[in-house]
C-alpha cells in the first residue's frame, strides 16, 4: 500500500486526556528508567507506519525506581525528556541532550500525527496545534505527553518528537535534523495506558534510510513516490494501565517489512522517536480507542 509522508504535528492535550489521566494517576508504581547498557540511535521525525501491527518479544519491562544523573559518555543515562517545559518542547536550554544537537540547530518539540487522515481521524491533542503535556495528579511521574483517540480510521496514529531543527534553513525554518546517538544502547521510558488489557505501543526510530519526510533518505532512491519509505526501525512493547518503566535496546529493533529492507539502524544519523498505536493489520482497518501517556525519557548505556 502506498504511503505518503506527513508533516510533523505539534498538539495542545484536551480535558478528556487531562481527565483519564487524572484518574489512572493514583496507580503509580514506577519512579524513573533504571540504567541500561547503550548503543547508538538517533530517530526521525516524519509519522510514518506499517500497515500491520505486531509485538515485540526481546524488550524488557519494569518498575524502576533509580535515577542517575545524565552523562553522555560515564555510563549514566541520559534525559532525553522529562516533560518539564510548559510548551511541548524538549528540555531546557543547558541539558546535557544539548551535547548531542549539532551546532546552530535547535531543540526539537513534540507532535501528534496520523497516517491516512483524511479516512477519518480524531486526535487529542488535535494534529496541527501547539503541544502542552499534562499535568499527573497525586502520581509519579509529575508531567506526561499524552495522546488519545475514540477510535482512530487509518494506518496508525501516536506522538513524537524531533531532537533537533534547523533554523538556517529559511525554507522550512523547523526541518528536522537527525543526531547522533551511537555512544547508547537504547532507551528506557515510564508509560501507561488506559485500556483495561496491554494494549501494544510501537516504539519507532526514524533515521536517514526509511524516514519519507527526508529528501535525501535512502529509501527515496528505492521505489516511486516514497513508495519503499517510513518503514522504520521499531520495537512493539505492550503496556499496562498502571505505570510502569520499560527499556529498548536497539538491538531488539527491525523493521515491519512493507518498505525496504536496511540491516540495522543507522545510529548515526536518527531524527526522533515516535510512539504509536497501531490499526489492524488490513490497510485502512483502523485502530480502536486508545489513551496512553509517556513520560521521563532517557538514552541508557
């Protein structure tokens, strides 16, 4: 099935959002990721998807519950984000995730997206608007980015964000611009869901081969009209409706198989990351009611 690159969404989280997550709050467990071992890795930030969802069976989850300070290089993990700026961005200026964002760019934001909208697609946040993470009463994390639907009709529909932009670029002063993550293993994130069963959340890393939203990716050179594109490297993690900390190693990650094939992620050069549910397997099934939220995200080594 033909795919076609999206622009990237930055949303405002609505009171239906703010009120589940209100309530799911007080089943808090987990406090913070625990240290991995790491890699490199870097994601994009274009929304993209596979047509047919699957779970993963190599990642790992748990309750953590240590912290460490962020180090690129000592063997700590590193905050990616902890949702604690006001307006949907990453971090503030002086975190150490600054380290990694190449010179003169600047750090990137959140965004909510759907693949094939025009199906029928209803997002909260709304895809299009200015992101705000909600607040999490009485619970653990403080702040979350969260995302809902009533039942979204398409691929896949989630949330993302860049790491980097670039303002130099007067034709698209927010293009987004990868990084380089090679010196982690992976990452690690607190998550819950409010769909009484695991509901599974894909996990994705653009990079400079598979993401459609890049001109100069990889897989523009393999088919006709991005045709072989956004097939990203992702991992399928299950999540419960209390929170809790999981952890991806990069080397759980492959791709879906509707694009082309590449044989790993290129960690060199990653654009963001992205978090997704899935539609059924069929191309334009459509994905039930979902509510999930992500918070406290580290590269781990």
């Amino acid at each position: 099935m033909l795919k076609k690159p999206m622009s990237l969404a930055a949303v405002i989280v609505g009171s239906t959002v703010a009120a589940w997550v209100a309530a799911c709050s007080s089943k808090s467990s987990g406090t913070s990721p625990e240290t991995t071992s790491s890699s490199s890795t870097s994601t994009g930030t274009s929304a993209s998807t596979g047509t047919s969802a699957s779970t993963g069976t190599s990642a790992t989850s748990s309750t953590a519950s240590g912290s460490g300070s962020a180090d690129a290089g000592g063997g700590s993990p590193l905050l990616i984000d902890d949702q604690a700026a006001s307006a949907g961005s990453q971090l503030s200026v002086g975190s150490d995730l600054h380290a990694l964002i190449p010179t003169g760019d600047a750090i990137g934001t959140w965004y909510t997206y759907g693949w094939n909208a025009a199906a029928g697609a209803t997002l909260t946040p709304v895809q299009g608007s200015s992101f705000a993470f909600t607040v999490l009463d009485s619970g653990t994390p403080a702040k979350g980015a969260c995302v809902s639907s009533p039942g979204y009709i398409g691929y896949s529909a989630g949330e993302g964000f860049n790491f980097a932009t670039t303002p130099a670029d007067a034709s698209n002063p927010s293009a987004p611009v990868p990084i380089n993550i090679s010196s982690f293993t992976g990452i690690t994130f607190m998550a819950i869901s409010a769909a009484p069963a695991a509901p599974t959340i894909r996990v994705k890393f653009p990079d400079d081969q598979t993401n459609g939203s890049d001109p100069t990716a990889a897989c523009q050179d393999a088919g006709p009209n991005q045709s072989q594109c956004n097939d990203d490297f992702r991992y399928d993690e299950p999540v419960t409706n209390t929170w809790a900390s999981y952890t991806i190693p990069y080397s759980t990650l492959t791709q879906v198989g509707f694009g082309q094939a590449y044989a790993a992620l290129d960690e060199n050069n990653v654009f963001g990351i992205q978090f997704e549910n899935e539609g059924s397997s069929t191309s334009d099934g459509g994905a039930p009611a979902f509510q999930f939220c992500i918070a406290d995200i580290y590269f781990t080594q």
